[in-house]
C-alpha cells in the first residue's frame, strides 16, 4: 500500500504551512490578530503532524521531526526553520495582503493533501485514519477560511486608499 506517500505529503505540507504562519507572525508582529491567530494555527498544524504518529509505522511513512506543539521550544524550533530577516516594524498593509495570500495558498495545499490522504484512507478501510483525518482536514480549512476573510478585510484598506 502507498498510503504512507499521503501521510508523508500530509506531514511535510502542515509543516511547511506552520512554517509559513510563522514567519508570517513574525513579519506582522504589530498587528495582533494576525500575530496570535498565526502562531495559533501553526501550534494545530503541529497537533495534526503529532495525531498521525499512529500511522506512520502502520503505513511505512516517514517521521517528520517536530518537537510537541505544547512544548516551550515549539515556536523558537519553527522560526528558525522559517528564518527570514525581518524586522518587527509595522509592514504595510500591501505587504500584509501579499504575505496572507501566500500563506493561503500554501494552507490550501496542505488542505488538498489531507483530502487525498483521506480518500486513501477511504479506499483502505481505515476508520481510525479516517477519524484523525476528518477532524484534521477540517481544522486545515478553518486555516485557509480565516486567511481567506482576512484578505478579504485588508485589500480594501491596503489597495483603494490613498
């Protein structure tokens, strides 16, 4: 079975997005919803790494190194793996709107990776896969919903005002 080429897509995708959220934290430290919200969302990225442990050995997928999302160092272990030279001024709202597009559309991937993981599971008649996975591809899409309506909040600002 090549199950475990999903969960490995999977694993990489919600690492690369926790990544990007981030860096995306860091970059937009002076606006607060995007900071918290940013680095609340990378910690579940984290979580759904953490919840297919099960599976990895079942499937002989590969371990992604990620240290418990609950732990102190989690963040500090991210942003040096997400390490960019920015500094901690206020960024421009056109900026801003550049950086939540991007990080949408890496959130949407890692959303993608999940559906494919779970119509594998599907197909393989696993309903503990399919358990952690149905859970896991919703909470990747509350992601990319609130990427999404914070776009749709900051272009107007950042792009028709003078």
């Amino acid at each position: 079975m090549k199950l475990g080429l999903a969960i490995d897509g999977v694993q990489d995708a919600e690492m690369e997005l926790a990544k990007q959220l981030v860096a995306l934290a860091d970059k937009h430290v002076s606006d607060a919803d995007v900071y918290q919200m940013s680095l609340a969302r990378a910690h579940v990225c984290a979580e759904h790494v953490w919840r297919l442990r099960p599976f990895v050995e079942r499937y002989d997928a590969h371990a992604v190194d990620v240290e418990d999302a609950t732990t102190p160092g989690f963040l500090e272990t991210l942003r040096k793996g997400a390490a960019t030279a920015i500094g901690h001024a206020p960024v421009s709202g056109v900026v801003l709107v550049k950086d939540l597009r991007d990080t949408y559309v890496v959130a949407h991937g890692a959303e993608i990776d999940w559906i494919i993981l779970q119509q594998a599971a599907r197909a393989a008649r696993d309903s503990e896969l399919l358990e952690v996975v149905g859970t896991c591809q919703e909470e990747a899409e509350q992601t990319w919903k609130w990427l999404r309506t914070h776009i749709k909040v900051s272009a107007p600002e950042a792009l028709a005002t003078s």
